[in-house]
C-alpha cells in the first residue's frame, strides 16, 4: 500500500496494550513505533505486540514516523525496509542522527544484501528480521534491543551521578580549607594532600579512596600512615593468595577503609584501648564494621570492599562477629584483612604496648587457627622476611625523652597527647631536638611515649650497661 507523508501522519495512532511494563525513564510503558506503509502489517505487528504490554504508535511513512518522534518520545522503532518515497534505511539514518536515544529494529521483505547492510551502517540498526518475522523471536528482539536501552541510559545516570558527587566532593574540599588554616601543621600538610589529590580525582578512583583513609586517621587518633601500611599489607599478602590484580585492589581498598565505621563512635570510646573496654563497650566498639558496610555498599565500585570490611572480626574457628563464620567460608579478603590489620594494632601499640616485628608475628602466631588463617599467617611471616620492603624497621623500643640520647632515629611520628606533630617518623634526634621535646613535656605536665629504633636504643645505652645500681 502507497500513502503520502501527510495520509501516513494521519495514520498515526498510539495505543497502550495488556498489562503496563516497567519504562525506565518515568515508571511507564516503552512506547514503540511501528512503521510500514501496509495497514495489513501495522495491524499484524500490533496483534504481536498485544502480550507484551507496550505503548505502540504507527506510521505508514517515514516522513510520518519522523513528525511522530518530533512531537513524542519513542523507545524503540520497528521500520520497514521498503516504502515508497523515504525508504526504510533511510528512515532510520535520519533518525539515529535527530534521536541517537533510540533503538532500532529493521523489516525486509527481501533479500537485497547490500541495501540491507547501507541500513545497518547509515542507521545504526539493532537487528534485521525477515519477513514474514516469528512472532516469539520478534518478541524476544525487542525485549532485548529495550533492555539494551535501559542499560546504556543506566550508565549514563550513573556518570552523571559520579560527576555531581565529584563536583560536590570539590565543592566541600575548598570549603574545608578555609576550615582548616588554623588548625596545626599536620592539618596543613593532610590539606595539601586532599588538594593534590583533589586534582586526580575524577581520573583515580585510588587517590579518592586514600584521602578517605587520612580522614579517618585524623578522627580517630591513629599513627599517621597506619591505614596505608594495613592496606599495602593486606594488598601483598592478597597477592601472595594467588588473587587476582584486581581482587587484590579491593583488599587493598578494605585496608585504608577498615576503620571508617568508627567515625560513627563517640569520641570517649573511639580513643580508648580496647583492653580497657568493658563488655558493653567492647560489643559496641565491634558495631563499626556493620557501619562500615552501610556507607560503603551505595558506591558500586566498593560493594566488595565493604564485605571485606563486614567480616574482618570473624575468628578462624567460628567465634568472631557478626556472623560466626568458620575457616574458608570467612571472605578471604577478610581474613587477610584482620591478620593485617591486627599485625599493624601490634607494632603501633592499638593492641597493648608497642611490638617489634618478631614480637607482633610470635602474638600472631599463637593465635593461628584460632583468630587467624594459618596459611595466611605463613605468608606474612614469609613477606616479613624483608621488612624494609614495606617501610617497617625490624624491631623498635618505647623510651621516654630522658632516654634520648643524640643520633636516635624514630621509629614513628612523635605526637602530643592532644595529636600535635612535634617530629616525623625517621628523623634524626639532635641535641636541640631533644631539648625541644623535653620543653613540650614540661608546657603540656606529661610525658611522651617516644618509638626509636630498638638497636640505636640499646647502642645509645651501653655505655652505662655496666653501671652499678645505686
């Protein structure tokens, strides 16, 4: 059948079928437009349609079918190849250049190839189907070719989603800076971080997740740098699982972020030492990792992470939290996590009073099979081996500034009770800078629990070994 532009425009009808199916841009039906200059066909492909519940509108004209889409938004096109003035190819040619949004689908009722592959080219087709089509596989074509829509205009959404929370993330970045010029030197260089860091962000999703990391730290008191250590911990010892580059990454990222839970703690349980928790406080205080996995599992890129995270208290034999699982069935990310992190608590003086390399493995050792994988346990005995490789000094000593001698090297940052950075880890101890410690003792009426490298300490101190006691 022949009709002009204007008959077809006339032709045009919307009609709603069966039971509504789910649009996924407004909570309505798809609308499909179906093009063919033979009502015959028009009313045949509509029949097919019935089940499915579509919205469909007709055209007898590709002249038609584009005012249709100049006036209506249209999910799909089903077009036929050949119609008298535009033609089906170059029907859908012009409508993937006007309304690139929309799926196409192409009818023949001949097998000319080359035309058949000008449409698949110049209009961006979905698929071809024959006439006379199979009602089931027309069905499950556009079922498909709308699902396809849905996931590219998903992605969209999401990358639209991803730049406003970037753009908000900036936007409480330079608000913070103005915040943070009075507070002391250590705020001031974390803020140069979240500034450096600020520039890669949209590019490096890793530089994002360790400035989340240096928050916390700030938060909740930890040694600088302690996050980073777990995280390169667990990512190693990931690696020496057989996992893969990128599972590895998600282990890495559940090190920086273990303790994000804890922001949600109160400030007098969050500093204090779980050995001096009571009962109540200590239930509480293991809360966190469920915190953890609430504010993590929204961002795609970290629902594994926060897993991780979830199950890092579980026990090798069943008696951790939350969910008392045993052995293999606890995440390996999780067990890997736990031996990490805990590992790190025992060189840092989180788990009890500070311990050196061999000290915090002997600790960890007692507790395999029980708290810890074995074979996990093994392997960080093994990646210890080298302990420099990961920036950590083979064994430290606690001493007080009386004991300083110059020469000393610190094995950690020097801190004020209140977090203030007097000396970085691995400076040098000179007599003016112990004079400098000593004052800040007297200003602040404490003294500091000062980490030096345990082999320059017991070197400082012979010369008084064999003193006599007084």
């Amino acid at each position: 059948m022949t009709t002009s532009a204007t008959n077809g425009l006339n032709a045009v009808s919307p009609e709603t079928t069966g039971a509504a199916a789910t649009s996924d841009d407004a909570g309505g039906v798809p609308s499909i437009l179906l093009v063919d200059d033979e009502p015959s066909v028009l009313s045949a492909l509509r029949r097919a349609f019935r089940p499915a519940g579509y919205e469909i509108l007709t055209a007898e004209s590709g002249e038609a079918a584009l005012e249709v889409l100049a006036s209506t938004e249209v999910d799909l096109i089903v077009s036929d190849m050949r119609m008298p003035g535009m033609s089906g190819a170059e029907f859908l040619a012009r409508a993937r250049v006007l309304y690139p949004d929309t799926m196409r689908i192409l009818l023949t009722g001949y097998a000319e190839i080359a035309s058949v592959v000008q449409a698949v080219n110049d209009g961006g087709v979905y698929r071809y189907l024959n006439k006379p089509w199979d009602d089931h596989d027309l069905l499950l074509t556009i079922e498909h070719a709308l699902e396809q829509r849905h996931l590219r205009r998903e992605a969209a959404r999401l990358a639209a989603l991803t730049e406003a929370q970037n753009e908000a993330l900036r936007r409480f970045n330079t608000e913070l800076e103005t915040q943070v010029r009075a507070r002391t030197e250590e705020l001031g260089q974390t803020v140069m971080f979240l500034e450096a860091a600020q520039r890669d962000l949209k590019s490096s999703f890793t530089a994002m997740v360790q400035v989340c990391a240096s928050m916390i730290e700030m938060r909740c008191g930890s040694a600088s740098g302690h996050a980073m250590r777990v995280g390169e911990i667990a990512r190693r010892l990931a690696l020496a699982s057989e996992m893969s580059e990128l599972h590895a990454q998600d282990v890495y990222f559940a090190g920086l972020l273990h303790g994000i839970g804890k922001l949600s703690l109160p400030d007098e349980l969050l500093h204090k030492p779980l050995v001096k928790m009571t009962t109540e406080e200590h239930g509480l205080f293991l809360q966190h990792p469920l915190r953890a996995q609430m504010v993590l599992t929204p961002v795609a890129q970290l629902h594994k992470v926060a897993s991780i995270v979830l199950h890092q208290y579980e026990r090798f034999n069943g008696r951790g939290t939350p969910d008392g699982l045993a052995g293999d069935s606890i995440p390996l990310g999780s067990r890997i996590l736990a031996i990490a992190r805990d590992f790190e608590g025992l060189r840092n003086g989180d788990i009890g009073a500070p311990h050196s390399v061999e000290q915090a493995l002997d600790a960890m050792r007692s507790q395999a099979g029980v708290r810890y994988d074995p074979r996990i346990v093994a392997s960080l005995i093994e990646l210890l081996r080298d302990p420099a490789s990961l920036g950590i000094a083979a064994s430290v000593a606690e001493i007080k500034s009386a004991q300083l001698r110059e020469g000393m090297q610190l094995a950690d940052d020097l801190r004020t009770h209140r977090g203030v950075l007097l000396m970085t880890k691995g400076s040098v101890m000179s007599a003016h800078q112990i004079e400098l410690v000593r004052r800040f003792e007297t200003r602040e009426g404490t003294s500091f629990d000062i980490l030096v490298l345990a082999g320059q300490a017991a070197a400082k101190a012979a010369p008084n070994a064999g003193a006599a006691p007084a």
